[in-house]
C-alpha cells in the first residue's frame, strides 16, 4: 500500500508574530495546527523581521524591553506548550486548486508522498525590508543600537517610513543626514515638514549611496549626485535604510488575488473586516496583507483574528479527521 500523505486540518506558514499568534489560539482550541516556521524563508530566519531588531520597547507586557529574538523566542514557547506542531522547513510550494490543499516543503516540490495535505491554511509570510547593497559593508539593522549613539548617521529613503527612522534618530544623533535621489520627498506633507523643519536633519536632494568605508564599523559613506554624477564623502558611523518592503508571497502568485505591489488582498466576511482571502479556507495575516502598520503588534492581533476566522470555518464542517 502507498503511504498516504499527512492531512491536517489546519497548516500555518509562516513564524512572526501573526503566524505565532495564530497558533497559539488553533492550538487552544485544539485543531492540532501544523507550522511550516521556515529555514531561512527569504533569507531571514524562523520567526521574521523580528529577529533582525536589536530592542523593541512598543510590545505590551515588557515595560523593561526586550530584543526582538527573544521576543520571538517567547512567541515560539507559547505555541509549542498549547500543542503546535512546529517544522522548520519553508513550504516553497501550494495548490489551493482544490478542496484539500497541497504544500510541499522546499527540496520536495516533485514528491507526492512528501507533500502535506490540509483543510485550510493561513498564510503569515510576512515582508522582508528591501535590501540596500554597496560597497565594502554591511548595513545596519533599522533599529537603533547603543554604538549609535552621539554619532552622526544616514537614513536613506524619501518616503514617510525613513522620514519617520531620520526624525527618531535625532534623540540619539547630533546629525542626521537624508540622502534623497530625486528633488522631493515622496512622504505625506505632515512627514516631509517634520524633517524639513528638524535642526538636526540635513536632506540631501538627488544623492544616492555608492560605497562604504570603515573597519568594523563605519567610518564614512560616498555619496554619488544623480544628475553631475559627482561623489562626495560623508564621515558618519551608521547607516539605516527605509526603502520600502517585499511582500513574501511569490509563493501565491496566480493562486488567489493580490495587490499589484505583491500584498494579499482580504475581504470582509458578512460586512466585517477579516482575514479571508479570494480563495475559501485561505486566510492572511501579519505584514503579507498589511502595507500600512507593519507593527508586531497589529501582526499579532491580525493572526489571531485568522485563526477565529479558521476555527469558525472548521466548526462547521464534518472533516474524517
């Protein structure tokens, strides 16, 4: 007899805050759920944007503070104690084309025993920040370290999300610097004044990055004019970038509908904002569908609304399992 490939009745892909949350409430209400956590999904490990962050002070319930991996850490603890299967495996491919949904772990996509089979799933794959890449070093993770401090720094982007990173760093800098590529700021009036006006931010209007100079840490930043094509040296000791975010959802392409910058599209359910997708028993949580908050804690509430969505769903049906 061939072996039969497992079935499960729910299937989490995804290990930030949304997916995590998710779990923990599927498993309190014992629908058994399955975790495909990721290896390296992206290029960013179990757990998501989270474990690239050095603090986060803004999650309720750790007035000390706490790093991002530890944070995470936490998280993964309270899913496994409720029952969640947890695979550190990335899914790299889906069939939603039929009522039983198919994944197949990375290495597998041709196994049909391999594959795992499931009722429903929810997707929390997050967004991975869009790399800079230059010369000579590695950037600096978009969070403030104690290095930092009393230094000059850069923040590179003209949107309001590095408009807001510039404007922040001010309380540990005595001079950022905002190289921008064109003559404007593409952030909202209210964002583009607040830097404009800060004593301590310079923009820099048509400037990109070209190379970074230091031993360990960094020393100066070359800069490149994008009209003369003229480079000039800044002496500065960090480097942040705030150029916008990937959807990690090539994985869906063509299964159900998008936005066309990649983010899952969700519709409300019965007039009420939800996390369902275009497709039935598919639902989405965290930073793949939310291109406006992106913060642990909205990922966090917005996987729990997916596994209600679930849990309500799977109540209602006769499932051989």
């Amino acid at each position: 007899m061939a072996p039969v490939p497992p079935r499960h009745k729910v299937v989490i892909v995804g290990s930030g805050p949304a997916g995590h949350t998710a779990a923990i409430y599927l498993a309190r209400a014992n629908l058994n759920p399955v975790m495909f956590e990721g290896f390296l999904a992206a290029g960013v490990a179990a757990g998501g944007q989270l474990t690239t962050t050095t603090e986060v002070e803004n999650f309720p319930g750790f007035p000390e503070g706490l790093s991002g991996p530890e944070l995470m850490d936490h998280m993964r603890k309270q899913s496994l104690k409720f029952g969640t299967s947890i695979v550190t495996e990335t899914i790299s491919k889906v069939d939603l084309s039929q009522c039983t949904f198919k994944l197949w772990r990375e290495g597998y996509e041709s196994d049909s025993v391999r594959r795992h089979l499931s009722h429903s799933i929810v997707i929390a794959t997050g967004a991975t920040a869009k790399r800079m890449h230059i010369a000579a070093l590695a950037l600096s993770a978009t969070a403030p370290s104690p290095i930092f401090r009393n230094k000059p720094l850069v923040v590179v982007g003209g949107g309001d999300s590095a408009s807001e990173e510039a404007t922040f760093l001010t309380k540990y800098a005595p001079k950022v610097y905002a190289p921008v590529r064109r003559e404007k700021l593409r952030a909202s009036k209210v964002m583009a004044d607040r830097l404009l006006k800060h004593p301590k931010v310079e923009v820099l209007w048509n400037k990109i990055p070209v190379e970074a100079k230091g031993d360990r840490l960094l020393k100066q930043l070359v800069i490149e004019d994008t009209v003369t094509k003229e480079r000039s040296t800044l002496d500065v000791n960090g480097l942040f970038y705030a150029i916008g975010h990937k959807p990690n959802s090539d994985l869906f392409v063509g299964q159900f509908n998008l936005h066309e910058t990649g983010y899952i599209k969700t519709f409300p359910n019965n007039g009420v904002a939800s996390s369902y997708t275009s497709v039935p028993r598919v639902f989405a949580a965290g930073d793949i569908q939310d291109y406006t908050y992106r913060q642990a804690v909205t990922a966090a509430g917005s996987g729990c609304m997916a596994a209600l969505d679930a849990e309500r769903w799977l109540e209602g049906q006769e499932l051989d399992h």
